[in-house]
C-alpha cells in the first residue's frame, strides 16, 4: 500500500454521474475515477450490483486486488452468482433479493456520508463516510425491474451536496436520471469481440 498518499478533503466534488450503454468499459470508466480519486488522498468505496461471479467469470476480479492495494479505495459486492435471465441456473427471485439488499445498502452508504464528519480517513470503514461513491451495475438491476427506477432516482436525490455519486450499467437508456444527473454518458459499441464468441478475459474484463 502507498503509504505517501495523505487524506485530503475534495473541493469540487459533489457530482451524480451516470455511464450506461451497449459498449465495453462502463464500470472500468468508473473505477479508473475511483483510483484517480483516491490518488488524490480521497474516500471512495465501489458497491458492486449484479456481479456474483459466472461459470465464465471467476468470484475474484482483478480489480478487488487492485483496490485492496490503495489507500483510501474499498470494495464490496451484492451480486447473485450467475446472470438474471440467463439459463445458468440461478434464481430471479435470488438475483432480485439481492438487488434489493445492495439497494438499501446504497442508501445506508449515502446516508453515512451525509453525517460523517471531516477528515475520513483512508482506512476507514465506508459506514464512516466516503467522498466517492460508486453504484457499479445499478442500473442493470433497474433496467430488469430488480429494483425501482424511482429508487435509484431517490439515491440521487439523498445523497448529500459534497458526495460524488458515480452509477453505471445497463444497455437501455436510463430516462429516469436524464434530469437529475450532471454527467450522463453512454457506452456505446461498435464492435465487441463477444459477438465472435470471445468470452470475457482475465485482466480486460474480470
């Protein structure tokens, strides 16, 4: 771990973003800021939607090794192994409790962030606050209706004027943010090597 990395306050942050679409590169859009920012000597903590691992995708990602190496960085997921509505046999009703369980985990997440009190530091746990946070595949689960549209809405609407609210996921545009994001940008692909067969790949995808 980089010791040399001091907690610091940021003084522009404050942001809800929104990064959907067909394309690669939502949730490693999201975690490069996540790195960016806890270069800077920032809290942030990634809550993980939706990813529970797959018979193509191991349950341990590059990515929670990578975090675990950074100060200031953490991690957590609330995914149900498999994918909804594929035939890899899990359950909906699983995939769906789940969603809900990362859903009030969010809010948990955000209202801690509206209480905490400065400095945070890097070690902490997120529960004592966090200046970024990032809903990784949230709307995915709204898109399949494993959690309200109006609740994800809400995550926005409750999260305080300082916390920097990252959400990614989701082919389907997600309307219900258009007004209440400042960012909204859209993944989109124009080629993707899965359309070939290609199946996810150890250090580009997992």
């Amino acid at each position: 771990m980089n010791d040399t990395v001091e907690a610091r306050v940021p003084e522009e942050f404050g942001l809800a973003q929104v990064w959907w679409g067909d394309g690669k590169g939502k949730t490693t859009a999201a975690l490069g800021m996540g790195f960016r920012a806890a270069g800077h000597g920032y809290r942030v903590h990634c809550l993980q939607f939706m990813k529970g691992g797959a018979e193509s995708v191991e349950d341990v990602r590059g990515e929670y090794a990578a975090i675990e190496q950074v100060a200031g960085f953490s991690y957590e997921h609330t995914g149900h192994y498999g994918w909804h509505g594929f035939a890899d046999g899990s359950d909906d009703d699983d995939h769906a409790a789940k969603a809900k369980g990362g859903l009030e985990r969010a809010r948990d997440l955000i209202d801690a962030a509206a209480e905490a009190s400065e400095p945070l530091a890097l070690d902490g746990d997120p529960e004592e606050g966090v200046h970024m946070l990032i809903l990784d595949e949230v709307l995915y689960a709204a898109n399949r209706d494993l959690i309200d549209p109006a609740d994800v809405v809400d995550l926005v609407d409750r999260k305080p004027d300082d916390l920097e609210l990252v959400c990614t996921g989701g082919h389907e545009r997600p309307s219900y943010l258009t007004d209440a994001a400042d960012l909204v940008s859209e993944v989109r692909k124009e080629r993707h090597p899965i359309d070939a067969g290609q199946r996810a790949r150890k250090g580009t995808e997992f």
